[in-house]
C-alpha cells in the first residue's frame, strides 16, 4: 500500500470523517438518553418497566433464567441435561424417551483398541444455533430460548425458559465479546421479565476469563442492583471435584469482591454442582454403545445427584427469587455507551493512519 497515493489519502480521510462523524452522533444519543431518563424519572407518570411482581398479566407465569458463561462451558449440553435432570429422577427411565433440545455431537473412544467413534442425536432445534464447522471458533453463534413444559407445585403447567446465549470470552476477541453482550441485551429487553440469571461454570479452574468479569460488571449495571438476587453459580462436570465448585471457588470470590456492586451472594442456596458426563452417557447408549456395569453404576449415582440438584435449583427460583421486569429505559442508554465502545477501536486505529497526512 503507497501511503503517498493522493486517491489513498483523500479515501482515508473520507472513512475517517464518516467516523467522526458516527462517533459525535454516539455520543449525543447516548447523552440525549441520558437526559431523557433523568426528565422521565423526575416526572410523576406512571412507569410500566417497572411494574411489580403482583401487577404482572396472570397468564405470565414462565420461568425465564438467562444463562452465561466462558466459551466452551458447556452450557448447550448444560441446557440438554438439565431439563432431563428436572424429567427423570433415574437414568434408566431416561433411556426410554430422552429429551434432546439441541442437536448433540462428538467423539468417544471405546474398546480396548481406543478406537473413535462419532456418537449423535438429533433434538427438536430447528434453527441453526450451533457452528461446527469452524473449529476454534465459539459454537454458539446467537441467543436462542429453549421452551421446556414442565409441573408447577400445584401440578399446573408451567413453561421454564432457559436463553442460551454466546459464550462470553470469544477466541474471535474482545470485540466479538462487544458485539455479543449488545446481542445478549437487545435479547433479553424483549422478554417481559427474568427470574434468574444462571453463570455457569466448571470447577477446578483457578483464573476466570478477563472478559467474564468485564461482561459481567456491564449485565449487572444494565439490569440494576436487584440483579445480585437473581443470580445463581452452576458448575458443570463437577463429579470430579466431589460436586463442588473445586478451585474456582477462591477465584470466584476474588472476582465478587472486585466488583462494584457488592454483597453479590455465593453460597450453597444459590450454588448448585453438576455432571453433564451423565447425559452424555445417555446419548452414547441411544447409540448402541455399551458399557461395564460398574461404569453405569457410576452414571447412574452422577445422574441422581445432578437431578436433585436441577430440582433445587428449580425450587430455590420459585421459593427464593421474585419476578423482575427488564428496564427499558434503562437499556436504551446501555446500548449507546456500547455502540460507543464499539466505535473506539476502529477510530484509535484509522487516527493512526491519519498521522502521515496530517
């Protein structure tokens, strides 16, 4: 590239007038909502996002939790095992009608020879949410809700939401993360509430994602200080880890103590420890593959535990975390300060271009 070409140089600086240009236009939508929610909340009027639990349309009975964690967590085999957990309490009455929401896919090794063998399982997911394709990239491309029907404590139906969204962390960079967490927002301000707020992760893992903490400091500012009672800690393949949070714990509470808004709970009520490793023995048998008898001893014991605890879990949202709408107006602001962020990186980049024209 010949940075003296004149076409080069009036193109540049044509590209970085039009960002100039978009950045001053971002910084005075983002200052205009400033001012509009600071005039809205001075005004008497009635304000609908933030109507009570008790005034909520009674045919809105859902349980909507939104879930989060790094890339490769685990959460879309989380989802899977997770609503078989809450269906059956033993693995062998899952073997006769299992549930697969999200198509399932991946290697195991068996026989003595270590011989590998692609097990599958096709769910009910008919959108494509999932990208294999790319390896190294994060698989889960989109926030995308999984519908699951199951009994209230009256015996009602009741619809449990669960929004698998983009693993926070993303190998494509920061940006992408950016890009995500706008996805994510713009997501869940069109739910009309959330009950929880479920950050999964697995055990053993002493030094949590950089990005984590930040994505996770810009959720809890948009959805406000009543967030820290809506969230809950779930740890995945944790059977080795004796079902406990392992080494992450020691991490986890430095990140809480860092964190601006404090006195964000984690303790057994609002921790629940889990092995996926159960599920998967599941799909590996809808594929013929057999086992030893102590090996399904084993995933039968993994299996009853972890379906005590989705059913905990379950009924530590019912009992313990009430109704809690998403602030419109409050998003509104969130997603200029991230439009704005978006812009930063591309304008420090084309001012470093612009030098030699100046």
């Amino acid at each position: 590239m010949d940075q003296d070409d004149p076409n080069l140089q009036e193109h540049l600086k044509i590209e970085i007038d039009n960002m100039r240009t978009t950045w001053d236009e971002l910084k005075a939508m983002y200052k205009n909502e400033i001012h509009r929610i600071r005039n809205f909340n001075n005004v008497n009027v009635p304000q609908p996002q933030t109507t009570s639990p008790r005034e909520l349309p009674k045919s809105d009975k859902s349980i909507n939790i939104l879930l989060l964690g790094e890339s490769g967590v685990g959460k879309s085999t989380f989802i899977n095992a997770f609503v078989n957990y809450l269906k059956f309490d033993e693995l062998k009455q899952a073997e006769k009608n299992p549930i697969v929401l999200i198509p399932v896919s991946f290697i195991m090794t068996i026989d003595d020879n270590f011989t590998e063998r692609l097990v599958k399982f096709e769910g009910d997911d008919t959108l494509s949410n999932e990208d294999h394709d790319h390896l190294g990239h994060s698989v889960t491309q989109h926030c995308k809700s999984y519908v699951f029907t199951l009994k209230d404590d009256k015996n009602r139906d009741q619809k449990l939401r669960i929004i698998d969204t983009p693993g926070i962390g993303d190998t494509r960079g920061s940006s992408q993360d950016d890009v995500n967490l706008q996805h994510i927002l713009s997501y869940i301000n069109n739910l009309t509430h959330l009950n929880a707020i479920c950050i999964l992760l697995k055990p053993n893992n002493a030094r949590l994602n950089i990005f984590f903490r930040s994505c996770f400091i810009q959720l809890i500012d948009l959805l406000g200080e009543n967030t820290r009672d809506k969230i809950i800690f779930c740890f995945t393949n944790s059977r080795s880890t004796f079902y406990t949070p392992g080494n992450t714990a020691p991490a986890l509470k430095t990140l809480l103590e860092s964190l601006p808004m404090k006195k964000i709970p984690f303790t057994k009520d609002n921790t629940f420890c889990f092995d996926s490793e159960s599920f998967r023995y599941l799909v590996a048998r809808q594929n013929k593959i057999d086992f030893k008898n102590i090996e399904e001893e084993e995933y039968n014991d993994s299996w009853k535990k972890s379906s005590s605890e989705s059913n905990r879990l379950l009924k530590h949202i019912r009992t313990k975390m009430s109704v809690d709408l998403i602030p419109n107006e409050l998003y509104s602001m969130k997603h200029a300060q991230l439009q704005i962020n978006l812009m930063i990186r591309p304008m420090l980049e084309l001012s470093n271009v612009q030098q030699p024209f100046a």
